[in-house]
C-alpha cells in the first residue's frame, strides 16, 4: 500500500496513565499544563527555580539581541507564523519586556541548556535568553556510544534492537542535543513487550525527577532562541538550512509528566526537532521546527497534549507528527474514564513547506483545528500503516475542523526540490485517510490542491505490519465483522460541511507560499477549485462512510466534484458519494469495490517510477492546473482507461484475490 507514512523504530513503548501523578506536588500530568508568565520568572511567583541561560560575557550579548528584538517587535512588528496578522508592541510593552530580560541577565549563571537542565527537578523553570545555542559539549558526546550500546538496547516486538529508556537517560546525549530526562530509571524493561500497552510497566517506571518543568525563551519572538543541531550553514538567519546534521534529536523530553516548552525554534535535527515519549501532559506554545530532516515534531504515546501557535518547515515526512496516540476514542477501555476525548489538539499552526503538513501512524482521537496546512506535497495524512512500536490499530476518531487547506502543491520529488523526501505521498492532496476509522472532517476550507481535497482509502490487516497489530486491539473497532474478516479500516467516516474550492472572504495568500516555488491559484480569485475534491475507494464492504452539507466553489452542493467522470476518479458507472440521508443513516454506504481504483493505488505503492500509462500512478508531479485543458484531458482519458481495465482478465484477478483476502482473513 501506499507509504504515507515511514514510521521508524521506537522502544516498546506504553500510554502513560491518564490520572495525575499526586506525588509531585501540584500534581504532574492528568491535564494539558498550564504556562506559567515570564514575569513570574522575575519575580519568583510559582514553584520551583529558575535557571537563566545567556550568551555573552555576563549575558551581554543576549540583552543587546533582546533590547534589538524589542525595538522591532515596537517599531514593525513581528508574526509568531506567517499566516498571521502582525503583532506590534505598545511604548508600554516595550519596557516591560526590556526590563525583564535586563532582570534575567543579572540571574543568569548558565551558558547551556542542557546543563541548566541537568540541574533542575521537579516544577523547575528555564529561561532562554536570545541567542543561538548550539550547545558544544553535547555535540561533542559520541554517537552509539559504548556505554550504552549494546548493553542498554532493548528488543522491540518485532525483534528489532532500540534504545532504552534507561540508554537515553545514561547516554543522553548520544541521540539528543538537549534531553530532559523526566522519571528516575528503577528496573529493567520487560524481557518480552506487554501486549496490553496501557500503563507503563511498574517495573521500569520511577519516581518523577523532572516533572512540571517548563523551559521558554525570553525574546518577543520564538526565533530570538535559536536550539540549533545543524551544521555547514552558508547564509545566516533562522531560515537558514543546514548542509549536515550534529544529533538526531534537537530537543526530546521523555517521561517528562508535565512539560511547557514556550517561544524558541528548533531546528537542524537529522530526524526530529522536539521529540516526546510516554509522556502525560505537553503543551508546547510558540514554538518553531525549521530543517529537521524527519519531522519538526513527534509526540509518541503521549497523552494530554497540546500544540499551538507553531509553524514549521522543511521536513522530509511532516513538520508534526502524533504517533501511536492513545486509545482515548471510539477504542476506549475503563482505562480511559473520561473517554471520548481529543488526547492531542493541534491548532493555531502553519505546516509549511514539506513532504507533509501533518502525519500520524495511529493517530486515534488526534484534533486538528483552526490551522493554516499550505503549500506542503500533501497537507494532511494519517494511517494505520503500523510499524513496530506504533500501538493503536485501527487508527480512529480524528477530527479535522476549521482548517485552511490549500495550495499543496509541492513537488517534493523533483530534482530541484530542497526538501528530500522521505515518504511516497501524492503531490497536490489536501488530505489523506489510509484505513481510519470513526473520524470525522468538517467545517474546513480546502481549495487550489490540484489532485484531491480529500482521500479516503482502505488499508486491509494483512499489509499492516506484516499482518499484525501492535500490541493489543482492544473492542470497538468500526468496521463490521473486523478484525475476524481481516477489514478493520476505513469504515465510519463522516466529512460534511466542508467549504469544497473557495476562497475564504478576505484571505491573501501568506507570502510563505512563494519560498519553493510552489504552484497556485491566483491571489485575487474569489473560488480555486481542487482537482477533484473526494476521492473514494470504495473498498468492498467498507461501511458508514459519508459525505453531507458540502459545498462546491460556487456555494452549492451541487458541484461538490467526486468519484466518477467528475474527476480522475473511475466510477463505472459514475458512484455519488453516500450521503447516509445527512449522516443519520450510515448503514446505507456499503463500499462495493472499484477494481480500477485498486489497481491505481497498488502501482502507486511500488514509488516514484517513470511508468504513464493512463491508469499509472500519477503522484509524483505537480497536476495540471484544475480547469485547464490538460486537466480535463487527463481526466477523459484515466477515466476511459478504467471502464476499459474493468473488463480485462487482470482485473478479474484482482477482484479474486482481494475476495480471497476476505475469505482467508475470515479463517
């Protein structure tokens, strides 16, 4: 199947538990944590101590790139991302943040972070001052390094060596510049994975050492503190990309119950640049991810987490990425008391200029609303194409709301692109679901992505991981007779009242767009309609899955584009999208099957190819422009090609097999 997403290797890894941790006092996860000010770092208002970390001989240089950042955020102002309007600081504002980077700069005793780290505990603060931290002594630690490994690997399910929690926290800076090391290492992990991953085992599971701790920055702006892992920069400033890659982790907080991260930027990690694990409580604010080569976030099996107000760049996979989110969904088990529930919410963000916007291997309950999701090859994927480590299966519950998704057309796979990419996803696609279950898209803008607003596709069991799940799959899966019928995915879908090809009033493009030439409409036009705005696969006995109250560029539903002639779509004949009589009645959408759109994603998993056929895989380019006489041409023609795949002896064949895998996954 499709690559959507590449996951890579993690620990055996388990959802923490949800219920806050009372002895650390206040408490540590069971919620979204709450910022504390950067005034209370002044005037020791709140828990914990403060550690400043400077650059300059007595912070000198921090304050004068402070006082520098001030005087603009005053006299231009400045955007937290670029789809923002500006923010400009009042004559009183001005002072106030001068004069509390001049009281930081008399309590700074730090000039690295990691060592400010090392000597916090428990609902302890860091603040950054300005400046770029590039953090010498951890870049100096050795890559698998001889004290951890071999003797600290741990086997994953799948037999695969991995690093340890206990290999993190005695070589931490093997993998990582900066790492927050959050509970204190007790046992041995278990010989053989748990199947039940719900809890992290008491056996390894220590005392809270560095819960509730917040580390920020003190600058206007997040890329005032520059956390940087990159190396061979020939130009200067935040944007700046790197020629190499120092550690594969900028910032990771493991076990770190608790965490705030606040206005800095990461960037140059050779995978990630903020990385958190088995952690209960994150709220990252104001934070940016620029050139990490993999994804500029990751939260893996981690709870009671926020994202917001971010914008992020140049990675190979997606700037964010919520991996193996827990069971807090349609899945739910008394472990989850307070399910249903959103565990992760990502809003208020530009996911910019890469591969993809946003990803997630099981991404079950993951919230993605109020963001800007531009200019990326696709915008928006997420899965159950499940690696070792990634419980969860069937991935399900995300919700998709109140979204701008536009212009993903970034064709990452040309030779000119300065992005590498590093997974196979179709170049010009807003969103992407391979095998969810129970999600729910709605009330978004999805316009000018020139292949498809939305995709929806099965993902059978047998090409999950091999055929497996990993880890337990607890009750509630949607799809009818799953998983004893070997179809677990892609049933109970819901979009509706999505805003299909226009143009919200008022909107301009953010000049963002423009920084790898990624093709769009024009700036000034009131509807730049998708490709075609859904595609369906169909999958035989897929169900519930529905399509109501949205509308076309012209405001109606009537020229909402779906399977069929309408776009590069098969359809024989043309199939409307079920409606489920508005989405009260889901039992009248059964997938029937589509042969012809079967056969398009199975080329379209063997990659990138110079195959052209007319029913080939299409992904790798930049589609025409919609609309244009190309388009329309390439659409008569794939169309064509699939009433006449319909009736050929390969096609036969694959309508056998896909019923034998039906019939020996029942057995």
């Amino acid at each position: 199947m499709p690559g959507v997403a590449t996951a890579h290797l993690e620990r055996p890894s388990y959802w923490p538990d949800p219920a806050p941790d009372t002895s650390v006092d206040p408490p540590a996860g069971g919620a979204v944590p709450k910022a504390r000010s950067l005034t209370s770092a002044v005037t020791g208002k709140g828990p914990g101590d403060v550690r400043v970390v400077c650059q300059g001989r007595g912070g000198r240089k921090s304050l004068t790139l402070a006082l520098r950042s001030i005087r603009q955020a005053r006299r231009s102002g400045f955007r937290i991302r670029p789809s923002q309007l500006k923010i400009r600081f009042t004559a009183k504002q001005a002072r106030r943040w001068a004069q509390i980077n001049r009281r930081l700069r008399r309590q700074c005793r730090y000039r690295s972070i990691q060592k400010a780290v090392n000597a916090s505990s428990n609902n302890d603060r860091i603040v950054i001052m300005p400046g770029l931290y590039r953090e010498p002594a951890s870049r100096r630690q050795p890559v698998d390094d001889p004290r951890c490994k071999p003797g600290l690997l741990q086997r994953d399910a799948s037999g695969d060596p991995t690093p340890s929690y206990e290999y993190q926290v005695t070589c931490p800076n093997d993998q990582n510049l900066v790492y927050v090391q959050g509970r204190a290492v007790t046992g041995k992990p278990l010989e053989t994975p748990r199947e039940d991953r719900q809890g992290i085992p008491e056996q390894e599971l220590g005392e809270c050492v560095r819960c509730n701790l917040q580390i920020e920055g003190s600058g206007p702006k997040p890329t005032d503190a520059i956390i940087d892992a990159g190396t061979g920069y020939t130009t200067r400033g935040p944007s700046a990309k790197p020629a190499g890659h120092t550690k594969h982790v900028v910032m990771r907080v493991d076990r770190g119950d608790g965490f705030v991260g606040r206005n800095f930027l990461m960037r140059g990690g050779l995978e990630f640049g903020f990385y958190t694990e088995e952690t209960d409580g994150v709220l990252l604010d104001r934070t940016k991810f620029y050139w990490n080569a993999d994804y500029g976030h990751l939260s893996f099996t981690t709870d009671h987490n926020v994202v917001k107000n971010c914008d992020g760049f140049g990675a190979g996979d997606a700037v964010i990425y919520p991996g193996a989110a827990p069971e807090t969904g349609s899945q739910a088990t008394a472990f989850y008391p307070d399910a249903p529930r959103a565990n992760t919410v990502i809003k208020q963000c530009d996911m910019r200029g890469s591969e993809l916007g946003y990803s997630g291997s099981m991404g079950n309950a993951v919230r993605i609303t109020d963001n800007h999701i531009y200019g990326n090859s696709t915008g928006i994927a997420s899965d159950t194409l499940s690696a070792a480590g990634h419980p969860g299966f069937p991935a399900d519950s995300a919700e998709i709301d109140n979204n701008f998704i536009y212009s993903n057309n970034f064709n990452v796979y040309s030779q000119t692109s300065p992005v590498e990419p590093l997974v196979t996803v179709p170049v010009g696609t807003g969103i992407i679901y391979a095998g969810m279950n129970d999600a729910k898209v709605h009330d978004n803008w999805i316009f000018d992505n020139w292949r498809d607003g939305a995709m929806l596709f099965a993902v059978p069991d047998a090409v999950t991981n091999g055929g497996g799940a990993e880890g337990s799959v607890f009750p509630g899966v949607s799809c009818a007779g799953a998983p004893e019928n070997g179809l677990s995915t892609s049933c109970g879908n819901r979009f509706f009242d999505n805003r299909m090809g226009q143009v919200p009033p008022g909107f301009t493009f953010p000049a963002a767009l423009d920084q790898f030439g990624v093709q769009h409409g024009e700036a000034t036009a009131t509807a730049l309609p998708n490709g075609n705005d859904f595609w369906w696969d169909e999958f035989i006995s897929n169900t519930g899955n529905c399509w109501f109250g949205n509308t076309g560029p012209d405001g109606k539903g009537a020229s909402v584009t779906g399977p069929g002639d309408a776009g590069r779509t098969p359809g024989i004949p043309p199939n409307l999208l079920p409606n489920c009589g508005g989405g009260q009645n889901p039992g009248t959408s059964v997938g029937t099957g589509d042969v012809a759109k079967e056969a398009y994603l199975v080329d379209c998993s063997e990659g990138p190819d110079d195959e052209t056929g007319p029913l080939d895989c299409d992904w790798w380019g930049t589609p025409p422009r919609p609309g244009s006489a190309a388009a329309r041409s390439r659409s008569r023609e794939f169309a064509a090609a699939a009433r006449a795949y319909a009736g050929t002896e390969e096609a036969e064949r694959l309508r056998r097999r896909m019923a034998e895998l039906i019939a020996d996954a029942g057995r």
